[in-house]
C-alpha cells in the first residue's frame, strides 16, 4: 500500500510539477529512475520494519520474550545435532588416546600450581 501511493505520488510529480527533461536533457530519466528507486527502497524497509514490529508485538502479547529481538522456531535442528554429536565423538577420541597413552580419565589428576608444588584436582 505504502509502496503504491510512493510510486504514484511520485509519478504524479513528475508528470504536473518536474520539467526533468528541460533541465537536465537526456539524462533527466536516469535521474528520473534513480530517484524512483529511492522511493521505492525507502517504501520496502518501512514494510519490513513495520512487519517486524507487528510481529514483536504479536509475540510479546503471546508471552514470548521478545524484547530486543524476535523469536522464530528453528525449522530444521539437524545442524545443532549433528555439532552434539561431532562433540561427543571428539571427546571419546580424546578419552580414547589418554587411555591408550597410560592416563585414566577418570581418576583424579595431579597438575602443577603457581608455585612449586604440586595438587589434586578431581
């Protein structure tokens, strides 16, 4: 809607007021076309902006926390599990080679302090 009335407001200007072609010669329906689309632009990031916070406020009614930002469901988790699962096979190769190299993962360690001495963690 806001994008039909900028496009014709403007054509409506160009076509009673604007003496383009006079002023500017050839060139004046570049210029014609660039700022129209400017106008444009402007009418589609004011949709876009006006649709998110219709959006926000939908959810902030629904009780989601939408605050700073909008919370959209995740529409495929299969990235999520397969970094879980990438996760969980580095650590079992992890525990794997301490195993084989004489350390047990599960008894408690000794590492070295600030100082000179030594103590347990576990």
């Amino acid at each position: 809607m806001v994008l039909g009335l900028s496009v014709g407001g403007f054509s409506f200007y160009i076509a009673n007021f604007a003496s383009y072609s006079a002023t500017y010669g050839a060139i004046g329906g570049v210029i014609i076309l660039v700022v129209a689309c400017w106008i444009i632009n402007i009418a589609l990031l004011m949709g876009a902006v006006v649709d998110v916070e219709f959006s926000r406020l939908s959810q902030l009614r629904k009780g989601v926390a939408a605050d700073e930002e909008l919370q959209y469901p995740v529409r495929d988790d299969t990235l999520f599990a397969r970094r879980e699962l990438s996760n969980f096979r580095d650590l079992v190769h992890a525990q794997q080679i301490r195993i084989q190299h004489g350390g047990d993962p599960w008894r408690a360690r000794t590492v070295p302090c600030f100082r000179s001495t030594s103590r347990t963690i576990g």
